[in-house]
C-alpha cells in the first residue's frame, strides 16, 4: 500500500521530532512492505517566513489531497519571535485553528497513557498511580470559545473584550457519538465535562449527550463538572476511561492529563473528521526554548504516527508493531531529558528515532 502522507514540520522543535517519526514510518513500511509518499506543508511560522500568513489556500488543497497529515508543532516564543508582532488573525496558532476547521477535524482524540517504566517521571504519589492509568481524552476541536465571535472594543477609554462561547446540537451530538464508538471498544465508561452549573453551553452539551448515551445502553455515562475533573485527574486519575468535552475544557484537561502521565513529550493526538482523514500531531507545542537543541522528546510524534497508520490506514499491526517498540526503549532504560531518572540511559531526540527504529519488527 502507498500511503501519501501530508507533513508539517512546523516551528521550534517540529522539524527534528517529525524527523524521527518519519524515520519510524519508512522503517515500519519498509518491513510491512508499504511505502510512504511525502508532501512538505509549510504552516505556522514557518508559512509565515514564506508567505507572510500561517496557512495558505494551496496548503489546504495539497493536504486535502492526501491520505492523512503528520505534524509537528506550530508557534514560537510570544515575547522575542517577529511573528506575534503580527495581528492575531496572522500569528502561527491562527493556521493551526484554520487547518483544523478547514478539513473539519472536529474529533480531537488524546491518549494519556501511564507507561510501567515512566512511573518515575510522574509527579504523583505511586498509591495513585499504582496499576497505572489509560484513558482517552475526547475534544471536541472545530467549536466553542476558540471559533466563537471576538472582539475587543474602546468605550469611553475603557478596553473591553469578548470572545463567546458557542455549541449547536450537531456538532456536540457527532463528538458525543464519536465519544460513545470509542468507548465502546475500551472500557465502556464516558465522563462527560462540562460546566453546566454555570453556562448554557454546557447545559446543552449535557443534553445532548444523554439523547447520545441512550443509543449505547452498554456504556456507563457520568458528568462532572471541569473544576472537579481537573482536580479528579490528580487525585484519582485511574476512574477514567473516556473524558468527552468541549474545545477549551480539552485543551486544558490534554495538558495536565499529559503531566501526569510524566510529560507532555509522550502525548499522542488524533484529529479527525467524519472521512477516514485525519491530522496526527504531538499534544504539546513548539517548546522554542529548547528548539535546535537535539534534546526534544520524539515519543508523542511517533506515537501520533502509530495512531495515524491506525485510524486513517487501517494498518492495525504496523501500529502494534510502533507501540511495541516504543514500549521496548522505555523498558530498555532509555529516556530524553524531560522522562529522565536516576539510573535510566539521557539519549537525544535522533538516538531515540534511531532505537524505536531499530526495534520494528
Ligand atoms: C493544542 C494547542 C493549540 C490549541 C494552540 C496552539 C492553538 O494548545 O493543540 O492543544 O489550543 O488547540
Ligand atoms: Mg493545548
């Protein structure tokens, strides 16, 4: 099978872990007899060096044109980088938000997983962890706060500013029914968030997801609002199974599932839409500070890989076989800097592509 990948290098360390993830997949296709077709994107600063903007049209057209998207991480440092000097329409996160809503991935899937051999890495007491933890964080990616109305407004010399927060029944009926699939084939248990003791959105969201819940009887359903899911993550994180929410709360509740797991370097994400098209990407950012540096986690882009030959190509033993080797570094002692412990291997982000490389079979 050729499998036409679109990829987006991005921005800060993008380009050297989707390097290593590349290398994964041309081993993964080489010993499963596949081969992987390329199609460079330029997106976020990188675009905008290029292009002046973070997404162009052709962008969007090449990479509809392709099977599925690789990515690294878009944006650089707010504070030094020229690009946020631009308006906010034209800033790196811009051609991420626009990309997502343009191929309509509204089904955001990020896995926290607490691997045995990284319970050193996570700042939790090891009575919590014990057993470890697997749950699958479900965000709803093209609605909400982050494609809401916004404004800011001069009203007698006083600042004001908007952003609204808004869900029809459509879109939070297909990201519960996508919630429900999912949960189906793991351990039959959604937690959906929300804050419906406060806003209408949520109210609605609840709703909906209860019309959805009655259609998979086999599935328990539970609410909780964000505010005690947040603090329920790092109190008792192995009650989860699905968390389904809405855009932000996802974002959110992705980053410090992610830190409970050890880092945010281990993160894989899904993104996709109603077709077999999906963009895979690492949950966490550029991290400028350490960009060039060769000391990047790999693991998540890699991981995105393996959750990119499953969803969008069907390729279930060739993402086995990456899971696997994965497991198999960790377990042999091997760690980037940010999962680093006493008495464990530092390698650099290429050694780590070049190990979990080596070891697909
Ligand atoms: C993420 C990121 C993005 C988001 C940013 C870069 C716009 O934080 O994928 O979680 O908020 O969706
Ligand atoms: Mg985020």
């Amino acid at each position: 099978m050729n499998l036409k990948i679109g990829v987006i290098k991005g921005d800060g360390i993008g380009p050297e872990i989707v390097t290593e993830a590349m290398k994964v997949l041309d081993k993964t296709a080489f010993v499963y007899g596949h081969t992987c077709s390329y199609e460079q994107l330029l997106m976020g600063g990188a675009s905008i060096d290029v292009h002046g903007i973070p997404l162009t049209d052709g962008t969007i057209q090449t990479a509809k044109s392709c099977d599925a998207v690789l990515m690294g991480s878009i944006g650089g440092d707010a504070k030094t980088s020229p690009w946020y000097k631009l308006e906010p329409s034209k800033r790196p996160e811009a051609g991420l938000l626009r990309i997502r809503k343009e191929l309509n991935l509204f089904a955001n899937l990020r896995p926290a997983v607490l691997y045995e051999e990284l319970k050193g890495a996570c700042p939790l007491k090891e009575e919590i962890t014990e057993g470890g933890f697997d749950m699958m964080i479900m965000r709803e990616l093209t609605g909400g706060l982050y494609f809401g109305e916004r404004k800011t407004v001069e009203e007698n010399g006083v600042l004001t500013a908007a952003d609204s927060l808004c869900y029809n029944e459509n879109e939070i009926r297909r990201i519960a029914k996508r919630g429900f699939d999912i949960a189906m084939k793991r351990r039959k248990k959604v937690t959906s968030v929300d804050k419906a003791n406060v806003l209408d959105s949520s109210r609605l969201w609840r709703k909906v997801v209860e019309q959805v819940a009655k259609e998979y009887p086999e599935v328990m359903l539970e609410h909780m609002l964000v505010d005690n899911c947040a603090m329920q993550l790092v109190k008792d994180p192995k009650q989860f199974d699905v968390i389904l929410t809405e855009n932000m709360f996802g974002d959110i509740l992705s980053d410090e599932a992610s830190m409970v797991t050890g880092s945010i370097g281990m993160l894989a994400s899904a993104s996709l839409n109603e077709t077999k098209f999906g963009l895979y990407e690492p949950s966490g950012g550029s991290a400028p500070d350490i960009a060039g540096k060769g000391i990047a986690n790999p693991i998540a882009t890699i991981l995105s890989a393996a959750m990119m030959l499953r969803f969008s190509f069907d390729l279930d033993k060739e993402a086995d076989a990456i899971e696997k080797a994965v497991a198999k570094v960790l377990k042999e002692g091997y760690r980037t800097i940010d999962i680093m412990s006493e008495g464990k291997l530092q390698i650099g982000t290429a050694e780590m592509g070049n190990l979990i490389a080596g070891y697909i079979e």
